[in-house]
C-alpha cells in the first residue's frame, strides 16, 4: 500500500535552531543522482570550530568572535554564537543581502558592509583588510579564518556519517563548490575512510584563484560561495578527482532547471553543481553522484529567479574537456583533476599570527 506521506515516529525536539537547520534532506533527483539539500551547509563548519575551540579554551563565552563572510557563513557563526553566549562581528561582503543582514543584526551580530565594488575581487580584498583593522585594534578577538583554519572541517564528520545512512554500499562521487575548502575536505576525508575510490568533483566560477581561472573574468559572477579571489588555506587540490569551471549564465540555467525539474529553491552554486553532476553521471552510470546543495535561493530572487525566462535549457549546454589549464574555455571547462597538489601561493594570512587568536592573554588560553 503506498505511503500516505505521514509519519507515526516522535519528531525530534531540539534545544537550539542550529540542530534543527543543520541536517540535510536528502532528494533523488534520477537514478544516480541525489541532492543534499541544506537550508545552511556552514552551520556544521561553525558548529565544529566554535565546540573544539571552546574545548581547547581558545575561547569561552563572552568572546568576540570575527570573520569575513558573503553570507551563509555569517548567518551560521552568528547562530552558533548565540547557542554558546558568544560576541560575533562580522565583515560582510557587497553581496549581503538586506535580509541577511537584519537577521545577523537581530542575532546580536555587529555588521561592517563593504562598499559597491567593481568585482568581488576588490570586494574580498577590502574584507580582509577591515579584519586585520579590526584585530590590530582589538586584539581580545578571535579571527575565526574560515578560509584558512583547517578547524572548520571538524563539523562535516558528522555529515559524512549521514552521507553513509542514506547512500549505503555505492560507489560514490561528491559534487560540490570548491568555495572556502571546509566542506569538501571535511565530507571527503571521513568518506574515503569507508572507501578510498570516493569521487570528488569541484564547481569553481572563472576569475578563482583556487584552481587557476584569475585571468578570466565575468561580468555578471555574483557567485560568492564557490570562488575566490585570495587564495584559501582550506582548499585542499589533492583532494579533488575533477574541476569544472562555469560562467554565471551557466549556472543560472542549472539553478532555474533545478526548480523547474524537481521543485527545489537552491542558490546559485547548487545549480551550477547540478549542471556538473548531470554531466558527470551520464557519463558515470555505475556511481551514485551526491550534490551538495549548501542554500536555499533566497538570496538570488532578483540577478537569477526573476530572469527565469532568459535561462538556456541545461540539455543544449556541454563542457570543454581539457587537459591542462592552458586550455581554459569559457564559458564551461571540465577538467580530469586526479587529486594533484597546486603551487603553493601567497597566503592572505601572511605577516598574521596563525593558527591563534590574537591576545594579550597568556598562552594557555589562547
């Protein structure tokens, strides 16, 4: 007899938001492909560093903890530092909605908003020049270092044993945005634990300097979660299986699919992977491909949702496969990755203590 779509079992009852968002719902969406669908992928990033520095007396309650973020994250470490009785500051990207914003605010966040930028590369750079300001100035706060602070895979172990629960025994390949590096290393790492063979696939926009695109640029990129203009500690190159780089008008077609295919309201960098992940399990039939879909579309209504009628119809869209990154072709370039390292760059946390908060206390707390 078919399900009625009800169930009988006890709901959960949690003591904070943040156990209730963290979990994803897991979707199939063909055959071989399923969507981890998430309302905010960072609050297991958050969750994990704020507990295991907490454990170390890193930091205690009534610190103030500060970082740089385009969204997502700011709303989880806020979240997180409300939990736990923590100060949270944050350096917002140009691309902070009103919305996200007012919500930080309410949190109990304080908010310094970069100004419009050119490109986000003016606009991330700006962003980690208002934090070393910020630390100079106040040297009681922690830097949480997102980008760079290997803390923040900690929390994606516990994904990783949900990965397992609902995709038992299956070759599997992850797609996700390459982004800050915590949630691919973090998910990756515990997964290959089970099975070596795991797959990971990476989106990145082009004018990243994660995986070599800086000399591209797009005009319209407002994809602030699976790039970056600095480079990122926390991205670790050996990891990943295969890259593909995409255009904005790109991913928009994915994330306009997505919706209309399967009725799911997902940002930008979740279109962008499902593009990816349709093409990588045509190709793949025998492996299940888990996407990872890290937000809701909230925050793209106007530059995506609202132009659904321009989007192109994903089936007319293919890659360039090519074999090195002297290849590189907007405005979509796959590229067989085959977990190799990367020339070890210039870290934005040069000349920075890293790796500790700066403060005048002695060393034992910090």
């Amino acid at each position: 007899m078919p399900s009625s779509g009800t169930s009988t079992s006890t709901p959960l009852l949690h003591s904070h938001v943040t156990d209730a968002v963290k979990a994803p719902s897991f979707i199939r969406l063909s055959e071989n492909v399923v969507l981890a669908r998430f309302e905010t992928l960072k609050i297991y990033a958050a969750l994990g560093a704020v507990r295991a520095l907490l454990k170390a007396g890193t930091i205690r309650p009534g610190d103030t903890l500060v970082d740089s973020s385009s969204g997502i994250y700011a709303i989880a470490l806020a979240m997180v530092c409300h939990r736990y009785g923590l100060r949270c500051h944050i350096v917002a990207s140009t691309t902070v909605t009103p919305t996200i914003r007012a919500q930080l605010e309410i949190l109990g966040a304080t908010v310094d908003q970069m100004p419009p930028a050119r490109d986000l590369r003016l606009d991330q750079h700006r962003r980690v020049e208002r934090v070393q300001e910020l630390l100079r100035a106040n040297p009681g706060m922690h830097w949480m270092r997102q980008y760079h602070d290997p803390v923040h895979y900690r929390g994606y172990r516990e994904m990783a044993e949900l990965v397992r629960e609902a995709l038992p025994d299956t070759p599997l390949t992850v797609v996700t945005s390459v982004g800050t590096g915590s949630s691919s290393a973090g998910l990756i790492q515990p997964l290959r634990e089970d099975d070596p063979s795991t797959r990971l696939v990476g989106i990145q926009p082009f004018g990243s300097v994660s995986f070599g695109s800086e000399g591209f640029q797009d005009p319209e990129a407002i994809i602030a979660g699976i790039g970056s203009a600095i480079p990122f500690d926390n991205v670790r190159h050996e990891l990943f299986d295969r890259v593909h780089w995409m255009s904005f008008r790109h991913a928009m077609a994915g994330t306009v699919a997505l919706m209309r295919a399967h009725a799911v309201f997902a940002g930008l960098s979740t279109g962008a992977a499902y593009l990816a992940a349709r093409w990588e399990a045509q190709r793949h039939p025998e492996r299940m491909h888990l996407l990872v879909g890290p937000d809701t579309g909230h925050r793209y209504v106007e530059q995506v949702f609202a132009r659904h009628r321009e989007a192109t119809d994903p089936a007319t869209l293919e890659p360039v496969e090519i074999a090195s990154l002297d290849e590189l072709t907007p405005p979509w370039s796959t590229m067989a990755w085959a977990r190799r390292g990367y020339p070890t760059r210039h870290s934005a946390t040069s000349g920075m203590v890293v790796g500790a908060r700066r403060s005048g206390r002695p060393a034992g707390r910090g």
